[in-house]
C-alpha cells in the first residue's frame, strides 16, 4: 500500500491528482471531519527566529498518534536565517556531504562558495549530517563517526520539543535534505537511534511537498499532507516508527521567506544567491536523539 500511494504521487505521467492530500494550511474542513484537533500551547516569547507561540497555529493528526503538525510558526526573517545557516553553513565541514570522496570539490573548497559559480556543483548536494552522522550503509551510529552538533539549532530544536512537554529532548544527530523539484525520498523508518521515545523533529524550507506518512509496516495505506515552507512535524509516540517517505516536490507560487525582506533591506544582494537556489529546491532540517536519558556514549 505504501509503495503503491509513493508511485502515485511521484508519477509524472499520468500526474497524479491532489485531491487527498491534507492541506493543513486550510484547517477548517479538516477539523470539522475530525481528521486533525486543534492543540493549544502555553505562551512564550519569539525566539530563535520563532513568533511567540500564542500566534502558533498546531494541530495533531487523528489517526496517527503523536503526530504533531506546527503550521509556519517561522517569522520570514527567521525562515531567511535557518536557509542561510543549511546552505552556507552547515554544509561544510566538518559535516559529512553526499559528495565528500568524490572530484566535485577539492579538498580545500567549500560547496556553497563553489556551487555559486557552477550549476554542476550546486545541485550535487543532497544530504549533510552532523553530530552523531547517519551511516547510510550500516545505518549504525558509532562514538568514532560524530562531530559537534551546532548550537542554535541544538537550542531552538529544544525549545520546540518543550513547549510540548519534550523536556529532555537533546538534539544528537541531524540530516539535512537538499530536495530540488524532481526530487524524491523513498519511504523508510528511523530506527537507528537507541532512544526511540525521542521524537523526530523535522523543520522545512522552500519548495513544498508530499509527506506521506503510513503504519509501521509498508502495507498500510499512508496519509498524504502537504509540507510549505517553515512547517514543523514532529514525530512522537507511535508515529516516531511510522513509514515515511517524499515522494513530490510541488513549486509553490507563495515565497513566504521573501516576505518583509524590503522591509529589512534595501540591498536584495546579499540574499539573491540563496533566492536563486530556493526558487527551485526544499530544504528539511531532521532532528533525532540518539541517546537515552542519562546515557553518555554509544
Ligand atoms: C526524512 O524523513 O528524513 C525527511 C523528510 C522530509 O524531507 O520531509
């Protein structure tokens, strides 16, 4: 069943229809059919470039449980910082790249500077992880295949996991996903950490999707839902095992990380690079903990 729904929404010929994909952007036939409940959360102030969570807007999924979905909670502002941070920073080094052993890049170049002159270079990125690193073989974490997990996203990931009571949530590992519009993720479970109570966290740019989200085997049906641009999921109790997968990048006609930026600035310059490269790509930032409470190494 899920393999069949992933065929459907990747097909290009014939295009699939979208009728049943779940817009939780447009909330209101959803909640009246009981198929999302609206979640209210306690006030707390704007941070990590997040609105106060007063204006939040959350709602979990009916008939997958634990599955958390935050409607755009970013400011456009801070949509532009978290953009910036995957493409310029956190896809160097020390952080492990789809293209290391490979001639793209020599050993003393940096993708994003590099891929601003070379179309080649730009969209051969399609994965960065950091802290404990995804072995996407063994698809084993180990104490010898780890580097430091950055700061701020290690905080705002901790800051969301609590205001839904996540308290000890620590961030230990990340994939970042570089998705351009023809682009795919397979379906697939996350059941490499040792902590499985942990939720997943995963935060979206750019381009929007189809998330499909199914049952803990490849046999039940999944739920489509679209993804845009600044979306929270979070993955917990049993959804944290549930089979996912991307099956379609859709164009979105509303850029909602461009909104104010002439506000702030009167030089589009310095943003037009990183513009250019989302006009046509998503990004997601995957957030796991692999640790179990009080455990200090693998
Ligand atoms: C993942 O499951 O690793 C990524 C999901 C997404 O891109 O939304």
């Amino acid at each position: 069943m899920f393999r069949e729904s992933f065929k459907y929404y990747k097909s290009k010929d014939p295009l699939p229809t979208f009728e049943d994909v779940l817009n939780i952007h447009k909330p209101k036939l959803l909640l009246n059919n009981g198929i999302i409940t609206k979640l209210a959360i306690n006030k707390s102030s704007p941070q990590y470039g997040l609105r106060s969570t007063e204006d939040w807007e959350v709602y979990v999924i009916n008939s997958r449980n634990g599955l958390i979905f935050i409607k755009n909670p970013f400011t456009p502002h801070g949509q532009r910082y978290w953009i910036t941070r995957c493409l310029k920073d956190y896809s160097k080094k020390p952080h492990k790249l789809n293209i290391d052993n490979t001639n793209i890049l020599k050993s003393d170049e940096n993708w994003w500077e590099e891929g601003r002159k070379n179309k080649k270079i730009i969209d051969s990125l399609r994965w960065s992880t950091f802290g404990y690193h995804h072995d996407w073989d063994t698809k084993i974490y180990s104490e010898e295949n780890k580097c430091p997990f950055p700061e701020d996203i290690k905080n705002m990931t901790k800051y969301v996991a609590e205001q839904f009571g996540f308290d000890d949530f620590t961030a230990e590992a990340a994939i970042i996903n570089y998705y351009h519009l023809d682009s795919t993720l397979s379906g697939h479970t996350d059941h490499s950490e040792q902590n499985l109570e942990a939720p997943l966290f995963s935060f979206s740019f750019g381009q929007s999707a189809i998330f499909l989200i199914g049952g803990e085997t490849i046999d039940e049906k999944p739920l489509a839902i679209y993804i845009h641009s600044g979306d929270i999921l979070i993955m917990s109790k049993e959804s944290r095992l549930c089979y996912h997968a991307v099956p379609r990048i859709i164009k979105t006609n509303y850029e909602v990380w461009n909104d104010e930026y002439q506000m702030e600035n009167s030089d589009f310059k310095h943003w037009e690079p990183f513009n250019n490269y989302l006009s046509y790509s998503r990004i997601n930032i995957n957030v796991r903990q692999v640790l179990n409470k009080g455990q200090l190494k693998l």
